[in-house]
C-alpha cells in the first residue's frame, strides 16, 4: 500500500536498472509499456497492464493470464536484473521472481515478519537489497538461491533506496517524522553512517555521475494544521563520497521524481507536475503540466523522450495513464488496472 500521504514511488526501469530514470540508450525502439497496478489493499488484486505503443494494444492482467494466478496484495514496484524481473508484492511480503520477456513465474522470495518490503536494488552479482516500511530494516536477498540471507537494521520506515559502487543509500522516512540516509557498506552488509536530510525523505533517483537525488516529502504536523507542516526539500547528494552538494525547499509535500535523459531536467510530482533545472537546482515552471498524478515515468527511444503519469482515479475503479511529450502536450492514453503505481519500458 502507498504511504497514507499517498506520496507514490515509482520504478523505472529500461533493459538491465532499475531507478525512476530511463536507462534506455538512444537507438532503441520501445516496444512495451507495462504498468503495476498496485490493486486495492487487502484485496489481493495487484495486476499488470500491457501497452503495445507501436499498435495501441492493452492488455490487462498479464501475470494471471500468463500464471493462471493473481500478483497477490500490492504490487509496489520492480527492478530487472539480467533476464529477470523482481517484483515486490508489499502487503504480500513476497517478491515474484518471473521472465522479464513473458513474466512466467520462476520463484518466490518470502520476507520474514510481514516486514512490507518496498523498493529492490542489486548491490553485486548475486546480492541485492530490498527496504522494508515496517521492518525498519533492509533485506539481504541471495539472488542464486532466491532467498533472504539476513537482515541490516536501518532508519524507521525505510522507503527509497540506491547504489554507488559499494555503499548503499536508504531514505528513512520516518512517515515523517525522520530526516536520515542510512549509509550501507555492501562488503559488510553493515551501516558505516549517516546524513541528515529533510524532513520524510521517500525516494532517491541516480544520476549517470553518481549524483542522488534524494525528494523530502515534509512533515504533516498536525493534520488538522496546516501551518506547522515542514516544507517539501530536494537533497543532491554525491554518491561516490556521501557529502551534501546542496539542498533547495520546493515547497508541499512532492511525491515522484523522473529524470530525463541527459541529466539537465527533472520532473516532480508536487500538486501539479513541477519542471527543475538540474544544473542550476532551480524551478523551470511549478506547473509544467497542470495535473495531480498518481506515479510518474520517463522513456526514451528512437521515438523520442516522453513523460508518462498514471491517474488514479477514485482508487476503487480502472486507472489511466497518459503520455505526454517534453512540451508537455498529451501525446496518447490508456487505462489501466486498479491504482496504477509504477512504469516498466521494455525497450530493443
């Protein structure tokens, strides 16, 4: 389930990464557009929508059709590693290991004390970590036997998580009430430190120079009171040395961040979305494209670079989700499952 703040974190991954950033390379054709559909909690009706962009063909339900069985509760993200797809099933406290070209089952990775595992990266060729919201712990997966190794106590509420050589940074989000990076040494598998952020940090996107990007969704306060919320804050950390290069408040409580392809904009889920220029760490347009998104995603191909954002709708009925082009201009839509929360491009 998304936070209660229904601040979104989204997966982005293109051929062999998994970041909320468009790994393809230039020279491709995007031949697949997938969205997780979280489903409704408790509910156990996660599924997976299929968009041809080429024919305009959607399909619904493509795990079932393909296993004979649904997801399970909450499909939260995924990431791809080598010829294989992981997807974390958060109310599940699974992750479905299955074919990333015709997602047939291969295994199931079950996490220990409904921990609610979140975002998955792999940190070495047989090793990867995935946070768990509740746990207030990262999970150490063997990627050979497809099994929980061991346990690495973070932050409270871990959310976010991203890899430069061998540390791993994780965003304690606290559900607002913590301001912390837990710092992992991947040799070790133990915390070497951490790095004060602001307030509710919920994600971090990389950059190709190692850069992180790290969103801060501020705190609530009281609920009732709007005037003692903390600000929404953008932390640029450098991965290769764990040092703060510099921080900017954005205001309100943003949720989805993309990059584009060269590393020069970014685009923030923030009431509407929030166009930013990453060389100057300033705000090109706070309402780039005048809409309140559910999940966002990037794709870039030989067609072009797109911003696609997903709509929830009431939560209880089909979603949709809409491609825009980098004028902001929509270029095509389609609907989705229930509550769609992330974005896989498959690319060749």
């Amino acid at each position: 389930m998304k936070r209660p703040l229904l601040i979104a974190f989204v997966i982005i991954i293109s051929l062999t990464a998994a970041c909320k950033k468009s790994d393809s390379d230039s020279g491709t054709t995007l031949n697949g557009v997938f969205v997780l559909n979280e489903g409704n909690f408790g509910k156990a009706n996660a599924s997976i929508t299929a968009y041809d962009p080429v024919t305009g063909e959607v399909s619904q339900n493509q795990y079932e059709n393909e296993n004979g069985s649904p997801i399970g509760d909450i499909l939260y993200s995924a990431t791809e590693i080598g010829d294989r797809l992981y997807l974390v099933v958060n109310n599940s406290s699974k992750i479905e290991v299955v074919d990333k070209e015709t997602l047939t089952k291969i295994a199931t990775i079950r996490i220990a004390n409904e921990a609610s595992p979140r975002e998955l990266v792999q940190v070495s060729e047989n090793k990867a970590y995935v946070t768990n919201l509740f746990g207030n712990s990262v999970s150490v997966i063997d990627l050979e036997t497809n099994e929980e190794a061991s346990i690495i106590a973070v932050g409270s509420n871990p959310e976010g998580i991203a890899v430069v050589g061998e540390r791993v940074y994780v965003a304690n989000s606290g559900f607002g009430n913590s301001n912390t990076l837990s710092v992992i040494n991947t040799a070790t598998d133990e915390v070497t430190g951490t790095i004060t952020v602001g307030d509710n940090p919920v994600s971090i996107l990389k950059q190709d120079n190692d850069q992180l990007w790290v969103v801060c969704a501020g705190a609530y306060g009281d609920f009732s009171d709007p005037n003692d919320d903390t600000p929404g804050m953008i932390y640029v950390i450098n991965g290769t040395t764990a040092e703060v290069v510099t921080s900017f408040e954005v205001g309100g409580h943003p949720g989805d961040l993309v990059l584009n392809d060269l590393d020069d904009v970014a685009y923030l889920m923030n009431g509407n979305l929030m166009s930013i220029d990453m060389n100057t760490f300033e705000v090109i347009d706070s309402a780039f494209i005048e809409k309140n998104f559910y999940s966002l995603g990037f794709s870039t191909s030989d067609e072009g670079q797109f911003i696609w954002g997903a709509d929830a709708k009431n939560f209880a009925q089909s979603g949709l989700a809409i491609q825009y082009n980098l004028n902001g201009v929509k270029v095509d839509s389609f609907p989705t499952g229930i509550i769609p929360g992330a974005f896989y491009f498959s690319a060749e």
